[in-house]
C-alpha cells in the first residue's frame, strides 16, 4: 500500500473515530496529555550489506538541535476507551560506533497509534487497566552513510496492528503510575513500546507526567537495506484532564 493511501486511512479512522464521539449524547471524559520526548537513538543499520550500529544520546541530539514533540489523548465512556498517541522525532547524527571509518545517519520519523477498548478495575482501591487493540502507523525515514563504503537512503511507510496495555496504579491520592505496554507487527518485522510514567495530579483538571519511553522497530528496507531502530528518553508533559 503507497503511503499516501496509508495516511488516508489512518486519517479516516480518526474521523470516524471523532465522528462517533461527537455523535454520543452521553458524558465522555478526556485527557490530553502534550509532551516533550528527549529521545537518544540506538539500532543497527544496514547499507549494501554492510552493518553499523547506531548509538547517539540525548547530548548528542542537543547538539544537532533535534528532538522530539508529542501528543498523547484519551477519551472514556462508561468502561469504553480510545487512546492515541502521536510524535515526531528528527535527528542527525555521526555516532556510528562499528563503522571502519565512520559515517552519519539522519532520521525523520512521524508516528501516530490508535486503539479502543475496555477499561477494567484493578483489586488495588483506585487503580485501572486499559486493555485496547488497534493501529500505528509509522513514516521513518533514514539516510545513512558509511565512509569509503557508500550510502542508502530509504522511506518506510508502516502500519501494523497492536496490542496496547495501559495500568493506571494509584500510590496516593496524588501519585499514580501509569505505564504504557505495547507490541504489534504487520508492514514492519516487529514493533513494540515500553513507557513507564509517575503522574502527580495537581488538581481535578490539572496533572504533571514524567518518565522514560523506549519505541523499538524491526524493518527491513528496499535493496538490502535494513534497520533495528530504537528511539528513547525521558518525557515530560502536562496532563489536562475535562
């Protein structure tokens, strides 16, 4: 499927989605959650058969003035749930740790998922888990080269199926550890995500988040080319809760 089909697609289930919500009488809660993801990269590339393994921390992209920006929302009915979670994350870097005499790689990825489900209570007093399954579609692209071997330049345009666990822990009134599990595959090898963030809620409208993501990705490219690629980082963003 060409990517511009697979962003219609992905454009019109989130219509849909909306749609349907717009559409319902009953009271719906929401949570929008903007964030900033201070995302290293590490992986391994390959390029015409040759392999280099990636390795560049959040000093390294500060340096290359790359980063990454999301937005993470939820909306609830009852037990019913819908969870998605949008990014982009761009770097440049020239950390390739295998390779004889160097080289550099550039990313620009832009990742957006989307699941529903049930909302299910936990023995613990106060605490939930979100069992959701849907879509992620994810647009990555890389240009690598390795110096004295040669180049590869490669877009991948992926959407797989996922599986998505959400628990919401509560330590305290205040305090809650509300993590992210997610695994899926389809267009790519294998995807998978693990998230695991505290949230202080300030007030019933209001909450802090801050924690620590890893979005791993097994793809393999056109030409030979291939890529295991894992962004992660610390995020922190702002919870705001109607």
């Amino acid at each position: 499927m060409k990517m511009g089909m697979k962003v219609m697609f992905m454009a019109g289930v989130l219509l849909a989605t909306a749609s349907g919500l717009i559409a319902q009488d009953e009271h719906w809660d929401f949570e929008v959650t903007p964030y900033f993801w201070a995302a290293g990269i590490d992986g391994e590339a390959t390029v015409q058969g040759n392999h280099a393994d990636i390795d560049a921390d959040f000093e390294d992209i500060i340096d290359a003035v790359d980063a990454g920006v999301g937005l993470m929302t939820t909306a609830r009915r009852d037990s019913f749930v819908v969870w998605g979670q949008f990014d982009y994350v761009g770097m440049d870097t020239d950390e390739l740790d295998d390779a004889p005499a160097g080289g550099s790689i550039q990313t620009d990825s832009f990742l957006a998922a989307l699941a529903a489900g049930l909302r299910f209570d936990l023995p613990l007093k106060g605490s939930t888990i979100d069992v959701m399954a849907g879509l992620r579609y994810g647009c990555v692209k890389t240009e690598v080269e390795i110096t004295g071997v040669g180049s590869g330049e490669d877009t991948e345009d992926l959407i797989d199926g996922i599986f998505v666990l959400r628990p919401n822990v509560r330590l305290t009134e205040r305090w809650h550890f509300n993590p992210t599990f997610l695994v899926g595959a389809g267009d790519s090898e294998l995807t998978w995500e693990v998230q695991p963030t505290i949230v202080y809620r300030i007030n019933e409208d209001l909450a802090l988040r801050a924690g620590y993501r890893r979005v791993f990705y097994d793809i393999e490219g056109n030409g030979g080319n291939g890529l295991e690629l894992a962004f992660q980082g610390l995020l922190v963003g702002v919870d705001l809760l109607f």
